[in-house]
C-alpha cells in the first residue's frame, strides 16, 4: 500500500513508516545501519531493473534513495541520547 499510494497516487496507505521504523530499530536494541539501508537499496534496484523500465521505474528508485535516506536520519535522531 505504501509504494502504490507513493507512485501511482492512490490513498491506500495509512500509517507512518518513520514510526514504523524507529520502533523495529529500539526493537533490534538501536543496531539498524546505514548498511541495512544500502542493503534494501541494491535489493529495491535489482528487481526494479529486472523487472520495469521507463520513467516510472526510475522514479521508484529515485524515491527510495530519498526515502532510505530519510528513515535513517529519523531513526538516528530519535535513538536516546547517551
């Protein structure tokens, strides 16, 4: 529902991915990475390569660069402060 509502503008999603996030990552004891992040990134391209072409597709990669980038700033900014 996330990436329809984000790529083909249909309001299916509800929620808040950045929450989302912060809590798996105070559930993994605050190791998520910039890593994990690259990881999904190379496994997001991959199958958009092999399986889409055009704009839409470069679109969709575009956005998740952003996105991974953001959702990693969330998560290091809402860790707690030693």
């Amino acid at each position: 529902d996330f990436w329809e509502s984000n790529l083909f503008g249909v309001r299916t999603f509800r929620g808040s991915p950045s929450k989302a996030h912060v809590n798996v990552d105070k559930n993994l004891n605050h190791t998520i990475s910039q890593n994990h992040f690259a990881q999904w990134l190379q496994l997001w391209f991959e199958t958009i390569d092999e399986l889409f072409e055009g704009e839409l597709a470069d679109r969709a990669k575009e956005m998740a660069r952003r996105m991974s980038t953001g959702q990693y700033i969330h998560i290091w900014q809402n860790r707690p402060r030693e």
